[in-house]
C-alpha cells in the first residue's frame, strides 16, 4: 500500500485504472482498527488488479476537501480517476463491496 499527499495522489490516481484510497488520520481510532484490515485486503492476491494508497487528511488537506470526506475514516474508489463511490467509517465489509463494485462496473 502506497501513502500519498496532496502533491503526489494526483499523478498516482492518473497512473492506475482502478484505485482504492482509504482517508484517515493518525489520532482517529477507527482509522487505526481500519488500516491494517485495509493493508491486507490490499495484499490479498485476489485484488492484484487495484491500487492501494493511505492519505492522511493532514496531510492531503485540498484533496479531502475535493472528495467530500467529512469524516475519518473514509474509503474512496476510483476508476480511471474518477470517483466511482465511497464507505465512511470502519467498515471492512464496506470495503470489500466497494471493491468488488469497482471490478464489476468497471471492466
């Protein structure tokens, strides 16, 4: 899984077709029972397919303010750069639909 800021997710999101961002902050609980679930859905080889990248909203400030995400943690999917949807809160089966909506729209 990749971290990124505001200055590098740009170029990530424009480097790869399918991308999962999960949005979180290093003083938010959730955020932190999240993360590591987050990291081994990413490892799963089942997901090779799709990018993974942590942004800290400290840290990617613009960028969260661009998606919408209001609260912590937030998973965001996107598709060739664009939003597809997104699941607030700490919710791995979230996640996983997510994921699995995001290989089945976009094929």
């Amino acid at each position: 899984m990749n971290t990124h800021n505001d200055s590098t997710v740009e170029a990530f999101l424009d480097s790869h077709e399918r991308v999962m961002i999960l949005f979180g902050a290093s003083w938010c609980g959730p955020c932190k029972v999240l993360k590591p679930k987050f990291q081994a859905i990413a490892d799963s080889a089942d997901n090779a397919d799709v990018q993974f990248s942590y942004c800290d909203v400290e840290e990617t400030m613009t960028l969260a303010r661009d998606m919408g995400v209001q609260s912590v943690p937030t998973v965001v999917a996107f598709y060739g750069g664009e939003e597809i949807d997104s699941v607030v809160g700490n919710n791995e089966q979230g996640v996983k639909d997510l994921i699995t909506k995001l290989k089945s729209s976009c094929k």
